[in-house]
C-alpha cells in the first residue's frame, strides 16, 4: 500500500509550491501549481529521493507540459542525463554522461545521433 503526503504552500502570484512524498515510489517531489487549478503544474520542478534526500531530476513546467531543460542525476548524485523539452517533446541536443562523461549524444530536432562512445 503507497502512503502519499501532500503539502501545499501558498507563495507569491499566480501558483503555489506543492510537495508530495510517496514511499512506494521512493520520491520526494517539490513544484508549482496554478492557485487556479491544483492540476496545472506552472514553473520549477524537482524530485530527490525521499529517505536519502538527493536530488534526482529537475527541470520546469509550463501550461502543465515539460518546458526546459531537464537534468536526472545517479544516486551517485552524478548528472547522469540532460535536455530540453519544448511542450512536453524532447528537441535540441540531449546528452546522456557516464563519470561525468559524455556517452551518447543525440539531436532530437533533427533525429540525428551526433556521438557515440563505445568505450
């Protein structure tokens, strides 16, 4: 059975912080939604790990759609992916690192593998 916390927390303007916990999923997730509609996310996005308290992915919303870059980070806290959404579809260049070295990277606008490592 998942337990869930919610808390909400006014802040300034138009969206208010919202953290929720989930213990079956181990994530701690802290981001925005509109005052106007709780089921709009609107703005900064980050997720940690809930009992080792680390982050693990961080990024942004808007109009309730992946909007920014986006960085997921090990256990290891080591970058471990990062790129950019545009309403919710991955564009640009996106780079995936081992130790903090880049393995892969692959353009997303023009579907075109610009680097693989093989070592």
């Amino acid at each position: 059975m998942a337990v869930t916390l919610i808390i909400s927390i006014n802040v300034y303007g138009q969206t208010k912080l919202v953290e929720r916990g989930d213990f079956s999923t181990n994530l701690k997730e802290k981001f925005y939604v509109l005052k106007s509609d709780k089921n709009i996310r609107e703005g900064e996005y980050k997720a940690y790990a809930l009992m080792q308290n680390y982050l693990t992915v961080e990024g942004a919303y808007k109009n309730n759609l992946k909007d920014s870059v986006w960085k997921y980070y090990s256990a290891g806290k080591n970058l471990v992916l990062e790129g950019t959404f545009k309403a919710d579809r991955k564009v640009g260049i996106w780079n995936a690192y081992i130790r903090q070295q880049v393995q892969v990277s692959y353009d997303y606008t023009n579907r075109k593998l610009l680097f693989l490592n093989l070592h």
